[in-house]
C-alpha cells in the first residue's frame, strides 16, 4: 500500500499542482482542512455545528478539532490521502501522527526551492479573471499583456502578491517549516525533492517517494 503523504513547502512552490496529479494518476485523496471545515458547516453535524460557532466569533479553528475532523472524513485503512496545509508546525506534526494516522505509513515531502526565487515566481503572477488560468510574467506570459491568450478575460494579480506581502509570508514559513522538517527527518520520513525543476520532473521525483 501507498503510504499517506504529507507535502511540505512554501505558498507557490507548486504543492497544489502536483497534488492533482497524484489525485488523477495514482488514485490519492487530497485533504484540505479548509474544505472538509466548509464541508462540515454544510452538513449541519454537531461538528460542523461547533465548528460553525469557532468561526463566527472570529476565532481560529483550534488544533484538536481539526483533528477530529480529520478523523472523522478519513479511512487511513483503505485510502491513501495527501494531507497539504497542515501540518504548518512541529506541534501539529506531532499531533498529527499521535491522534490521526498513528500506525498508518506515512511520508513527507518536502518542495524545496529558493525562496528569492519563489518571491519572484510569486510576484509575477497573473490569474485570469474569467477563466482562472495561471500565468507568471517570467516563465508564462500571455501572448499579449494583461489578457488571458484563452478566453481574452483581464489578468489580475492578488493582492498578497505584492513584493513586501510576498516576503513577509515566504520568512514566515521558512520560520515555522525548519522545525517540522527537523522532525520528520529525524523519524526518518522525509523526502525532499527539487521543487525549481520542470513540473514533469517534479512529479516523476513525487511518484518516487510513493514507492519507498
């Protein structure tokens, strides 16, 4: 069996990309505690009930119930899922094996990439407004400038891709992944793989660490 996967890296060093692709060739389910919390609130459990209650007040989600909710939509015994967006800390990653996937095997990746040069990736991204389309002035203009080459929509760029934003949010990370990834090493279940590579090679160095 495939082990369950952890992806670790950086805001744009292509996590969400790859994730697809382990979704539509390996068979994986792709966590995101944003949407199972969204998914919760819809079905009106006492769960999503609570959880309802967390948000309105303005309050962050606490660690435990994620954990519940985490358990409450996976089945470690009969799916292999990707777990991408937490942990975000060496706290959660311990939480993480002790309340959720315990005995399961599991692995975690690493998207290593310079992070100068993940600001500038980052920085010059475009998003169509119409269609979504993802463009980077760097390594994928349009064809002409501010307008999607598919549907001729404006491109927009978020507004957290500013240079300052970008920088601020890249030395967060960088902060709070060195610990989680001293972590996995040292259970020995890290794999790091070139996240600056063509995104071919990327999955190819992925599908690998699904086979160790």
């Amino acid at each position: 069996m495939k082990p369950q996967l952890i992806l670790l890296g950086a805001p744009g060093s292509g996590k969400g990309t790859q994730a697809a692709r382990l979704v539509s060739e390996l068979g994986y389910e792709h966590i995101s505690t944003g949407d199972l919390l969204r998914k919760e609130i819809k079905s009106g459990s006492e769960l999503g009930q609570r959880v309802q209650g967390i948000m309105d007040e303005g309050k962050l989600v606490d660690d435990h119930t994620v954990l519940e909710l985490l358990n409450s939509n996976c089945d470690l015994k009969s799916n292999q899922y990707i777990f991408d967006g937490f942990p975000r800390n060496h706290e959660q990653a311990k939480l993480l094996d002790g309340e959720v996937l315990k005995d399961a095997k599991s692995r975690a990746v690493y998207f290593e990439i310079d992070l100068d040069m993940l600001a500038a990736r980052l920085i010059n991204r475009r998003t169509c407004s119409g269609c979504g389309e993802i463009y980077n002035l760097l390594s994928k203009a349009p064809a002409k400038e501010g307008v999607c080459d598919k549907c001729g929509a404006e491109l927009t760029q978020r507004k957290d891709d500013n240079e300052e934003t970008v920088k601020t949010r890249l030395q967060v990370f960088k902060d709070t992944v060195e610990p989680v990834l001293s972590y996995y090493e040292a259970e020995g279940r890290l794999g790091r793989i070139d996240a600056s590579a063509a995104p071919d090679a990327v999955f190819d160095s992925l599908k690998k660490q699904t086979e160790l």
